[in-house]
C-alpha cells in the first residue's frame, strides 16, 4: 500500500525550489519549441502539464517533468512531414496512450538494469553539456537555443569550437550581469547568513539583479545595456480571444494515417527510456534516497502526454535539467514541481512583460552552476578510485553523451558495462596455480561456484597451454553449477590431449551426476553412461566424489 503523501508539509523549502526551476524552465520551454519548429506557447504548454499534471500524478519527489531536447529532431521532421501542427499533435496523444499501456505492463521495470555508473555518467556527460551550451550565453552570445545539447552545430562546428567564435560577440554587459549572478549564486550557498534565507533562493535574487542592472543601463544609455534579443521572449497576446486561438486541439481524423502512428510509437519509446534515466538519475540524487516506481512514472507520462496534446502542449519527459535544479534548490517532494508548473502558467498569463525582461546571461550562469553540481571533480575522483571496472564505464558514458547524444551514450556505457561484468565473469570462473613438487609440476584448476558457457574460452586456453608430462588437478568441490559446455570441454581434454601428451588428470569434487571419469593412472573410476542425459540439468544435488592420487 502506498504510504499517503502530505504536498504541503515542506511548502517553505518546496516553494523556493518551484521558483528557481520555474525561471530554469521558461527559456527552455520557449527555446525547445523553437527548435522542434512549434508554436512558442506550446513548450510552455508542455511545462505547465508537466508540472502540474505528471509532478502530481509521479510518485517521484524529485524529477521534473518538461519538453526535452531530445525530442527536438523527432518533433520537427514530423511537423516538416506532416504540414500540420495539429495532425502531429495526434501523434502525441496516441504516444501518450502507448505509455500508459507500457506502465500498466510493467515496463518501467527495465530502469533497475542501469548501472550505477552509466548513470552517474550521463548525469556528469548532461553536467557537461550545460556548461558547454551556457557559455555562449553567459557572455551574450544566443544564436543558438535555450535547450540546445548537440554537440555537432547545423553550420559545421562543434561545441568546444564554438566557444572560440563567442571572443568575436562578446556583450560586456552579458558578461557585467553574468559576474554579478555568480557572485549572487554562491554568496547565497557560502554565508551563512544568506543561508538562513531560504524561502528567497539565490537564483530569484540574481534574476532581479540582473533586470536590475539591465534596467539602470537602458536608462543611462549605457553602452553596456542588453539588446533585446538577448532577453527572454515571450509571446504576449493582447486579449483572451488570441489566447484561446494558441490552444491547438489535435486533429483525430488523422488516427488512419500510417505515418501518425509511427512518429507516436518512437516518440513513445524515446520518451519512456529517457524518462527512465531520468527517474534513475533523480532517485541518484535525491539525498533523502527515496525511490520512484517507474511503471507509475510511465503512467504519469502518458496521462501528461495525452492532456498535453489535447492543449497543443509538445510531448515530455523527466528532465535531467530540472531535476538537478530542483535537487540543488532544495525541493523536498514533488510539491516543487507542480509548483513550478503553476507559476509557469500564472505568469505566462499575468506578467510575460516582465518576464521578457530576463537577460538570458543571468538564467545561464544559473545552469552553469547547475552543470558544474553534476559534473564536479569529486565524481571523478570517486569513479577512478573505484577501479577501471567502474571508471571506464562512467567515463565512456559521459564522452558519448556529450558528442552523441543522451541515449546513445548511456547504450554504449551499458554495452561497455557488460562487456566488463562478462570479463571479470571470465577471471573469476576459475583459479590457476603452479606448484612445484619432486616428482614434476602439479597444476591446480579450482572452479568457481557457477561455471557458464561464458568461460568455456577462456578454460579451453588454460588447458591448452598445460604442458606435456604435467599433472593436473581439476577441482570443483565449491562448484554449484558447471554448464554442459564446459563439461564436455574437460572430458574431452582428460581423454585426448591428456592421453597424448602424458598429462595425468584428476578430477577433485565432481559431482556424480557429472559421470566424468577419472584418467586410469589417477585413481578411482567413475562410469558415464547417463553423463550426456544429466549433465542437461542446472542444478544438481552435489554429492563429492573422494578420489586418490
């Protein structure tokens, strides 16, 4: 039974991280429906549900749910195909359907095979990446969108290439307001006494110093003051009619186009698997280690999706970059992310003049700050003391996130990951040692508790590099489980190589199921008629057969 939850009992500290992801939120909303080539209100849209709707339904306390980045290449081919917002936003309904249907199969269950350190590499590879994409932004430099994590830029260059390009467009007035943000921002993590004001986070005061300062210099006529195209921008409509006109239904008649149903079956799995992530990552984070059921986060998601769609909201995951904001804010429970969710619609409604005068310099240096909590050197550190089993997963994950994309980077780390349990798998099946005695070397091979098919290989190099006139000792009395396999790769080793080159073999601890035999000058013998049929089961009862040399 799930333990009731009361939304309002860390209202002070989930408040002050609502609003700080809000302001994170609001030029990502507006920068990834720019990029995804939708109406601008239709990432907010997608924020608000996400917020409100999935931040309430989510039993995650920590994750927050919004357009992702990674959707934009996906959303926008399919607006180019289609013709039609509206004949998209079935494809996002039915997206939504299919998510629900894959949480009430318990599909969410896939997330408890990622590793931890795939994990904790995508979450520093996404670390990276803000820092990288805020740069540019931090110095007044916004010819690329909020949201933006591609590492390979449409006019050729990359992300660490671009850096270079902003020392031609620096805007010192960008740079004036970034400085002071970050002084602002760490002030408030460092002294104690701005410490103790919790319920104002840092970021709202940078947000207001920096409209502040802006403001001081527009009206001096500073050569300092921000162009306009270096604030946030937010549509303003003038009046409730043009209001309603932004709510873009979904266009139902188009449920027999083939097309629609393949744009929702890949936005649904894009969007579940990143979810997922997500959800792992944020319950990574969380310091109080609670744990999310993802097969209600996937239920939550379609509901989001499907209520978005019907709005012409774009379609949502969990958001690694809202998540660690609202972690690094503060945020208690989910009450956070509706919270968030609500001030994204109030002040869409109420005040998008204001909003509009938000240099983007100071919400960058805010993520910047985000990015670096995720990609800090102690992690590092962390993953290299652990040994390259833990640290070359983590830091192939991270490379591959930062130049591919999200998913393709955590796949590789997967794949990475299982190649190395596969290897350590392979070292552990078995132990081999020398020692020596008068009458020649005796070799000793002790295996493992499970055997597998995995470490035929590398058994078979072992017994091929015993030399001629060896003795050998082939002991299994700690082994549970020997695959038919391997099985068939002694018995064959005892009666051939073995014979031909003069290589006495004893077998220690076999089971008598096993039926292998023993070599005539090694001691007892043990009869295999029923060897082939037996040797097919699992597990066996282990019964020690006691031989002598």
């Amino acid at each position: 039974m799930t333990k009731k939850i009361n939304l309002f009992a860390n209202l002070k500290s989930d408040f002050a991280s609502g609003l700080v992801v809000f302001l994170v939120a609001l030029p990502l909303c507006l920068g990834i429906a720019m990029a995804s080539g939708a109406p601008l209100f239709s990432g907010i849209i997608s924020g608000v549900i996400g917020g409100i709707v999935v931040g309430y339904l989510s039993q995650s306390h920590i994750s927050v749910s919004g357009p992702a980045a990674g959707l934009t290449a996906i959303i926008l081919t399919a607006i180019t195909d289609f013709g039609a917002f509206d004949v998209f936003l079935m494809s996002v309904f039915i997206a939504g359907l299919i998510q629900l249907a894959l949480g009430f199969l318990r599909a969410g269950s896939i997330s408890n095979y990622f590793p931890t350190n795939v994990i904790e590499g995508m979450l520093a590879g996404i670390g990276i990446i803000i820092i990288l994409k805020q740069l540019p932004h931090a110095f007044g430099y916004d010819t690329d969108f909020e949201g933006d994590q591609a590492f390979a830029q449409n006019d050729g260059s990359n992300s660490f290439s671009f850096l270079f390009d902003v020392l031609n467009h620096i805007q010192l007035g960008a740079v004036v307001i970034s400085l002071v943000s970050l002084v602002i921002l760490i002030s408030w993590d460092k002294v104690p006494f701005l410490k103790r004001l919790k319920l104002i986070p840092g970021a709202l005061v940078a947000v207001i110093a920096g409209i502040a300062l802006n403001e001081f210099f527009v009206s001096t006529g500073s050569s300092l003051a921000i162009a306009k195209e270096h604030l946030v921008s937010l549509p303003v409509p003038k009046s409730f009619d043009e209001f309603k006109s932004i709510l873009i239904t979904p266009n139902f008649a188009a449920v027999t186009n083939p097309q629609v149903w393949v744009v929702a079956i890949t936005i649904a799995i894009v969007a579940s698997i990143e979810t997922l992530l997500c959800i792992e990552a944020a319950d990574r984070m969380d310091v109080q280690k609670r744990y999310t059921n993802t097969n209600v986060e996937l239920r939550a998601q379609g509901i989001g999706n499907i209520v978005s769609s019907l709005l012409g909201g774009l379609p949502m995951t969990s958001v690694v970059v809202r998540s660690s904001a609202n972690n690094n804010a503060g945020a208690k429970s989910k009450m956070s992310a509706i919270i968030h969710g609500v001030l994204l619609l109030i002040s869409v409604l109420s005040i998008p003049m204001i909003l509009n005068k938000i240099p983007l310099a100071t919400l960058a240096t805010v993520l910047i700050l985000v990015g670096y909590k995720l990609a800090k050197p102690a992690t590092f550190i962390h993953f290299w003391e652990k040994g390259k089993y833990q640290f070359v997963p983590f830091i192939a994950t991270l490379v591959f996130v930062v130049a591919t994309d999200l998913l393709k980077g955590v796949a590789l780390g997967i794949i990475i990951s299982i190649i190395f349990v596969l290897r350590g798998n392979l070292k552990r099946a078995y132990s081999f040692k020398k020692e020596e005695y008068e009458d020649g070397d005796v070799i000793h091979i002790d295996l493992a508790q499970e055997v597998s098919f995995l470490n035929k290989a590398a058994i078979k190099l072992t017994l091929n590099e015993i030399p001629e006139n060896s003795k050998v000792i082939i002991n299994a009395h700690d082994t549970e489980y020997i695959a038919h396999d391997v099985l068939d790769l002694i018995r064959e080793f005892k009666e051939t190589r073995a014979v031909d080159q003069n290589i006495k073999v004893k077998l220690k601890g076999f089971k008598q199921a096993y039926q292998l035999e023993n070599s005539p000058d090694m001691g007892n013998h043990v009869s295999i008629e029923h060897y082939y049929d037996v040797a097919k089961r699992a597990l066996v009862k282990k019964e020690t057969v006691k031989e002598n040399i």
